[in-house]
C-alpha cells in the first residue's frame, strides 16, 4: 500500500534531523579540541612566568589539574619543585609495552615582558585580526598548550600507544642566569627515569616555515649550536677628563669591537645544514638555487658562501658567529674612564671547542685587550637523523599540507634539547605552530601566532603523536 505524502514527509524529516544530529556531533568533536586549545593557552599565557616575578610552578600545577581531570592517574603526573617558584610536570601516557618511550618537550617560562613597551597587557590573551597575542604564544606556551590538550584528547578516547608517550614542561629554559634551576638539566641529574626515552620531540625548534601566509617548507631540526660569551676589558690609569689623552680604555675597547664586527669564522658544513642547503635550492628564485647546490658540496664554494652570507640566517647556518651585545664602561662623567667592557656572545657550529674560537677572537682583538669567559660553553653533538623519524613526520606533514617539502634544519640558537643530547637522548626540533619568518616576535613587543597555524599544529601534533606511538 503506497506511503501517504505525509509518511514520506515525516520520514524524510527524520532521515534530515539524524544527519543534522551527526553533523552537530562531528562538529562538536572537531571543536572540542580546538576549544580546549585555546582554554589551555589562555591559562598559560595569563600565568606570569617571567625569572623575576612570575610562578613557573603555578603553571605546571594548572596543566597537571588539566591532565589528571582528564583521566590520568595521580601517579602518572607529577609536578616536581626543586626550588621555588621552579616547578615542572611530567605525565606519562601508558602503551602497551611496545617499545621505549618518546619524551615531547616544551618549557613554561618566558622572558620579561613590559606593559609600557606593549600595545596591550603581555599577560592576557589577547584574539585580534587572525593573531593570537600574549607573552609565549610563540616561544613556547603555544606549543605546550597543544601538547597538553592532545594528550588530553589521546586519552579521552581512550587510545593505548604501544610505547609510553612522555609529556615534560619544564622551568627556566630562557633564565641562565642567578637562581637558575633549569628543568631538564635537573630531570638529568636526579630523576632522569621520568623523562628517559628513545628520543625527544621538542617543540622548541624546527617546524614550519611561512612568509606572508605562504608555507614554504617544514624544517626537522637536527643540531644546534653552541652557546659561548666572553667578556672583552681594557683597562686605563684613567685621569682628569679636562685633560684627556690618546690612551682611553673606551676607545681602545672600541677598536677591538670594530674587529670584532669583521671578524668572519670559516665556512664549515656539517651533514645537517649540507643536506638543508642542497634540498632547499629548489625553493628559491634561480641564482640562489645555484649557489644552494654550490655550497653543499664538499668543498664548499667560497663564492656561493659569500652570496649567501648576507642573509643573516644564512650566514648563521655557513659559520660560527660572534656579535657584541652588552656594553659598560667609566665611573663618571669628569674622569677618564680606567675600565671599558663588552660582552660578545657567540654561538658555534657543533664540532668546534671553547679554545679554538677564544684563540681566534684573541688574535683579532690583539694582546692589549683582557678576555674572560662569561659562560663556559658545552660542545653540541649531531645526532644521525633517522630514516624512519624523517619518513613519519614526513607522512604526517603531507597529510596536512601537500606537497610541502621536509628539510633538515641547524638551529642557529639553542635550546634545551642539547641538553638531552649530551645525555644520550637523541633530540629532534619539531614545533607544531608555522613561524612567518619576516613576522618572528618571540621575546620582542607584541609576540604573536596566527590563530589558523595554531589550529593546524593542534591536528598536526595529534597526528604526529599517533605514529611515533608506534616503535621503530
């Protein structure tokens, strides 16, 4: 007996309401994650976490409320203060076994941040025209907030990795100074069986690369350099300034500055920035491509490398650098000054010792000028970046954004993970949020994200998180 019109309304309304329901759930799903994201990095980022001021631990304590009100067993997250004001967290994702673990890092501080200096308060989240903004959105509480809310979601739902996931945010990455406690170093030293893995992700370097809105490629970070400062003092028996002489600790600093400035280290490729330069020489307009292709060869081409090194990017990537950055010097405005100092830091390519770049600045400041390490520098390794690791992040990246290129990075600053690495943990930079490479405002006035990469490392550290759960 034929259906009357208004069965065949009623059904087909049914048949309408259940997909809108299905609809409305997947929805919710989707923005679920992305709403909690946004919770967690608001938390974060209204959290002070400056050296001077802020709380580091109150932070650690908020993420571990978050994780435990998600599931995880008191046992499996622990905030751990060596000192005031210091705090870290640590939670563990069990597996089934399968493997050893892999550690996914991020650090809670921030440098310093001044109201006046900014155009809004540095510690509020603040949404506008597409940014995130807020005092660590970039550097790094944007990434620790999608740590903390995928392995929120991960457990959620329920899933069982094979190997144990490890999640650390840690405390005074940025602070190297008077009452430092640095987090990672002192997981090292005390508790390392809470943070020992295979490997470790780090959120702190790497990942992708943007200009103006166009992803240009995503960089696996490799190696690092390493971290060095000296202090340069000529010294004066001073005098009267109303009868002044040649001799003038001042001027005989600054000429030793002035060759500091021209002082130029060699060009020296490892196998990391080798294979960057080589992959990255089809990105770019013709005769940088070539240069790119000259450059990673072995010898290196001087010319190309002269080219290059007028980025300062690149130049960073070809050589050890040094550049001067604190400067003091006299008692008073009527006196010839006795004393002058200056700081210079250098940051030098993996291989290189304290002694062979301290000699080389001596030699161009010359006998006359005293120099004195201000921080004693810790040789960086480089850690064979394995083909596996490379093929995942690789299957994860053109999951997301196809076609976009994987190239191996040096990062030219430094970070906690060589603190790993000299350890035994192999450590690999791999930031979830894009970096628009003319727009980096990490530690500067007004630091910002775009909301749609935020959004998109939320997936993309989901994903990622997924397949290295599974041992190779």
């Amino acid at each position: 007996m034929p259906m009357s019109l208004e069965v065949i309304i009623e059904q087909g309304l049914v048949r309408l309401l259940g997909k809108l329901l299905v609809l409305v759930m997947v929805l919710g799903a989707q923005n679920g994650p992305r709403d909690q994201a946004r919770s967690v990095l608001k938390e974060l980022i209204e959290i002070d976490t400056t050296a001077l001021a802020g709380d580091n631990t109150a932070a650690a304590e908020a993420m571990a409320r978050r994780l435990r009100a998600a599931g995880f067993a008191a046992a499996d997250v622990e905030v751990i203060v060596p000192a005031a004001k210091k705090g870290n967290v640590v939670a563990r994702l069990r597996g089934t076994g399968g493997g050893r673990p892999v550690l996914f890092l991020a650090h809670l501080d921030v440098v310093e941040a001044r109201r006046d200096e900014w155009t809004m308060d540095p510690f509020r989240l603040n949404e506008k025209d597409g940014y995130f903004y807020g005092r660590g959105t970039q550097d790094i509480k944007g990434d620790a907030a999608l740590l903390v809310t995928n392995f929120i979601r991960l457990k959620q739902e329920g899933f069982r990795p094979q190997r144990d996931l490890i999640l650390a945010l840690t405390a005074d990455e940025e602070n190297g100074g008077q009452g430092s406690v640095n987090g990672v170093q002192w997981f090292l030293d005390h508790r390392r069986s809470l943070i020992d893995a295979q490997f470790c992700v780090n959120t702190d370097s790497g990942g992708g690369q943007a200009r103006q809105g166009e992803r240009l490629l995503f960089a696996l970070q490799a190696a690092e350099k390493a971290y060095l400062s000296v202090v340069l003092r000529a010294t004066n028996p001073g005098g009267h300034s109303s009868m002044p002489r040649p001799e003038n600790a001042i001027y005989d600093l600054a000429t030793a500055l002035m060759k500091i400035r021209e002082l130029q280290f060699p060009v020296d490729l490892n196998e990391v920035t080798r294979a960057y330069f080589s992959r990255t020489a089809g990105l770019k307009n013709a005769p940088a491509a070539a240069d790119r292709k000259s450059v990673s060869k072995s010898p290196p081409d001087q010319n190309a490398a002269a080219r290059l090194s007028t980025s300062p990017y690149e130049n960073a990537l070809l050589r050890t650098t040094c550049v001067a950055t604190m400067l003091s010097g006299g008692h008073a405005e009527n006196a010839l000054p006795q004393t002058a100092e200056a700081t210079v830091n250098c940051r030098v390519l993996p291989g290189e010792i304290q002694a062979s770049v301290v000699d080389r600045i001596r030699a161009t400041v010359g006998p006359t000028i005293d120099i004195r390490t201000k921080i004693q520098m810790e040789p960086t390794i480089v850690y064979p970046l394995p083909q596996p690791l490379l093929t995942r992040v690789q299957g994860v990246v053109q999951s997301i954004w196809p076609g976009l290129p994987v190239v191996p990075v040096m990062e030219t600053g430094g970070t906690d993970g060589e603190k790993l690495r000299r350890a035994g943990i192999p450590t690999y930079g791999v930031c979830q949020i894009f970096a628009d490479l003319d727009d980096i405002r990490a530690h500067g006035r007004d630091e910002r994200i775009r909301t749609e990469y935020f959004y998109e490392g939320l997936e993309f550290g989901y994903r990622l998180m997924k397949e290295l759960s599974r041992p190779f």
